[in-house]
C-alpha cells in the first residue's frame, strides 16, 4: 500500500522545532510519549474493493488553495493559505493579536499500480478534503467458481 512522506507545515517555525526536537528527545532517550506527535493536518487513508479514499484535515483553505496532482503514481496534495497584511484604506484599527497569516500543507504518498490515474474524485467540505480513487478493473478481485 501506499507509504506517506514527510509532511511539511510552514507557518508556524517555532511549533515545528518543538515538534521535531520532542521526537528527537523520544528516540534518544527511549520514551514512546513524545515519538507519538500528530501531524499538523490530519491524513486517513483507507481502501475498499473498489476505491481508495484519502482525507486529509484542511481546516480554513478555501478550494482554490488546493492543489491535488497525480503523476508516476505519486499522489500529491499541496495547500497554500495567506492572509491579508495591509490594512484596508481607512481602516483605523491595529493588530492586537496575529496568529493567522501564512499556511503551506503539503503531503505525498505513494500509489499502488492498481489506481486508475484517469477517474480520480475529489471534494472540499466542511475542511475535510476527499480524494476518492477508483482501482482498474482488472486489478479488482473476482470470484472463480470452481468447476
């Protein structure tokens, strides 16, 4: 089955140093508690007979930040989120607080050659992102009644 890479998350620097030297720490020091950290979005992956699903937990992106690309069985997932930064002309009030700005998500995995690269579903609702791969018919498994 498909093996997922590294998930990238830029906007927050400081969270991600954390997170990476909290592993780092787990593995020096044998403790499964901090080798056990979520990634920034969410991924599912799960498979019928017929389909793979993949979700993928983008709260706040908009369906025109989504990016999905599918090339040499490579499924691709990019999401790229910016908030505005100049105030509106007018606009009379200051930042008190700013923790919204930037967000990049990006996530690969790895696709088996059962996929059929040409019907391949995708949906935004609700910040949940379904990407709905149908398997090749030949590859689906048939019943063989014995003679």
């Amino acid at each position: 089955m498909a093996l997922p890479t590294r998930v990238q998350r830029f906007d927050d620097t400081h969270a991600f140093a954390q997170s990476e030297f909290d592993t780092l720490l787990g593995r020096l020091f044998g403790n499964r508690e901090f080798d056990d950290v979520r990634a920034p979005y969410g991924v599912d992956v799960r498979e019928d007979a017929d389909h793979i699903y993949v979700e993928a937990e983008l709260p706040g992106f908009k369906k025109d930040e989504v990016d999905i690309n599918l090339e040499n069985q490579t499924l691709t997932i990019s999401a790229e989120h910016r908030e505005p930064n100049e105030p509106k002309p007018g606009d009379k009030t200051e930042w008190l607080l700013r923790e919204r700005h930037y967000t990049r998500f990006q996530r690969s995995f790895t696709l088996p050659p059962t996929v059929d690269a040409q019907t391949v579903q995708a949906k935004l609702n609700d910040g949940v992102l379904t990407i709905t791969l149908n398997k090749r018919e030949e590859s689906k498994p048939r019943r063989i009644t014995v003679a």
